[in-house]
C-alpha cells in the first residue's frame, strides 16, 4: 500500500508525517532544513507528494511575508 500512495520512500513519508505533526500546514524551510535536502531534491520529492494527491503546494502571505508552504490533504492525513 505505501508504494501505491508514493510513500515508498523514507524522505516522502518523513515530510507527510512531519505534515501531520505540524497541524497539516507549514512553510517549506523548517522541512527542507530537518531533512537537509538541497532545494532541488527537497522539490523533487514534494512534487511526487503532490502527484499522489497526498499535498499541495504553492505560495502563501504569512506574518514574515511571502512563503512557499505545503498543506497535508485529506487524502494525505488518511
């Protein structure tokens, strides 16, 4: 099942967990730095994430201004 839904790698299954235990929704740095990945590589793997329907992803106005965020989906917090 976990190779059906992407999550077949440890990295992916690090952020959708990191995802739930940040209340679904969060800028991508604090991921990005907890799982030194390069930004290309922290982007690739978000991006199958999101292929899979498990996230979204896009930019944000937050109180530090603009971010790029990712927020779990319903399918991704099941």
């Amino acid at each position: 099942m976990l190779k059906d839904n992407g999550l077949d790698n440890s990295i992916r299954l690090g952020i959708l967990i990191a995802l739930c235990y940040l209340g679904g929704y969060v800028t991508f740095v604090p991921i990005k730095k907890a799982t030194g990945l390069l930004k290309c590589t922290f982007r690739k793997h978000l991006k199958a994430l999101r292929d899979k329907g498990l996230i979204t992803y896009g930019k944000a106005v937050t109180p530090l201004g603009v971010r790029a965020v990712a927020r779990i989906t319903d399918k991704g917090s099941s």
